[in-house]
C-alpha cells in the first residue's frame, strides 16, 4: 500500500513515525506524532488507499478508530500508563481526501478518580473534520 | 495475518465474508454478514490479531470502526445507496478478546430528509460489548 512505503520527506517537520508493529494501530497506520511546546502532543496520518471509502475519502470508521487512538493517547502521551475506552462521540464535520494530512489531539476536560474525560478535535489544515468527546479509564499499572 | 486465512468452516452459519476488495473495510477485515428473517442483518467479525490493542483485546477502535460499518449499513442492506456518518456515539461495555467472534446490528430509529436516526448493538455470544447511536446521512444515487 502506498501509505506503508510513505517518504519521510513527505511527512510535516517535527513528526515521527509511531512504531506499531502489530495490532490495530500498526493496521490502520502508519500514524505519526509531535509533540507540542506546551506539553501537548499532535498525532497524524496521511489519507492511504487502504484507509478510504468508495468515494475515495478517508472513512468514517477510520476517524472514528484515530478518534479513540488520538483522544484517549491525553492519557498516556509522555508515560506508560495504559487505558481504556469506556464512551466516545465524534462529531463528523467535513471530510478528509486521500492524500490529505489528518490531525488530532486531545485535551482532558475532568477527572473522576480513574476516569477522565477528554475534549478532541480532527482537522485538515484550517478545517475542522471532526469534534468529539470521550470518556476513557486508566489501568493499573501491570 | 491468521484471520486473512480463516477457514470458512470456522464461521458460524449462514454468514458470507464481504468482498471488500480495497480501502478501509478490506483493511481492518475480513467482516461477515448473515440476513435475518425480519429482514434484517447481523454484521460480525473474529477478532484477529490484526485488530487487538496492546492487552490482546479489541482495540476500541476497531470496535468504532465495526460500529460505523455495521450501524450505518441498515441504511443500504438491501439495496445500494450510500451514506456518511454525521455523528457516532458508542458505549463500550465490555471487552472481546483474540478469537472471538463480534456481531452487531443496527435499527433506524428515526427519518428525517436524509438523516437518519439509528441504535446499534455490538456482542459475542450473550455479552453485549457495545451500544451506541449513531445519525448517517444518505447520499444522492450517482
């Protein structure tokens, strides 16, 4: 697939490859990340073949999937903690083309003892894709 | 993967694997789909390690993903119109390991121009993994 074999010089400034290996994220990626001077993180991907519907846009199932991987990573960017998804609702804006830049962060908007909620957003340059809430839950550390 | 070379005597009866060719079903499949007598649909998947998360579970977003496809698809079983996701909420309940298998369906609820209202359910065997509603949108027949 066209994405697996993506240049790095293809990818914005500042973002590295996530290493997935195996697993759902290391099937649906490649996706990227940076980090942000304020402690923040931006995760990415670059609309693949592999990731789009019939009509060449990247999928619904797809955003959702980066959605909970992106939101929920608030949790666990800059630690090892892992965590759960216990509810998550996205909102569907626009959409995103194949070939487009796709990005996602997330901010925790409340925490209840292992249970946070998180604010998130996904856009493509100056348009917005995508908002969402979620509600996710730390595990204990194995 | 294991699950790409799953044995059709693996599947419960009555289902048939969708001939996703390309894009993000072909991707994050092989899913399977039985009608039922209501007319009706049941959508299902064996969880492979292809689609687990770091604990050898469904990756929640996965399961998202399967939500998106299979709560929409009431809109087009049957019949061949298009549609997009407008909005997806889902409650995860609980977990599906590696091997089992995932079934969901979904109801329209309610219509509204070209929207649509719909609840979906997500398990294996008697547990229910998730619940959710979502509002799609049909597209015009090209």
């Amino acid at each position: 697939m066209s994405s697996d074999s993506l240049a790095d010089a293809d990818i914005p400034e500042g973002f590295r490859r996530l290493k997935w290996r195996s697993g759902y994220g290391a099937t649906v990626g490649p996706l990227y990340e940076r980090d942000t001077p304020d402690g923040g993180f931006v995760r990415a991907f670059k609309v693949g073949e592999h990731q789009t519907n019939m009509l060449k846009n990247c999928h619904g199932g797809m955003l959702m999937g980066f959605a909970d991987m992106t939101f929920g990573h608030v949790i666990s960017h800059g630690n090892r903690r892992n965590w759960i998804t216990v509810r998550l609702l996205v909102d569907f804006i626009a959409g995103a083309s194949l070939g487009e830049w796709v990005e996602g962060t997330g901010k925790v908007t409340g925490i209840d003892g292992s249970f946070y909620t998180v604010q998130g957003r996904i856009w493509v340059g100056e348009r917005t894709v995508a908002t969402g809430s979620g509600v996710f839950k730390v595990l204990e550390q194995r």
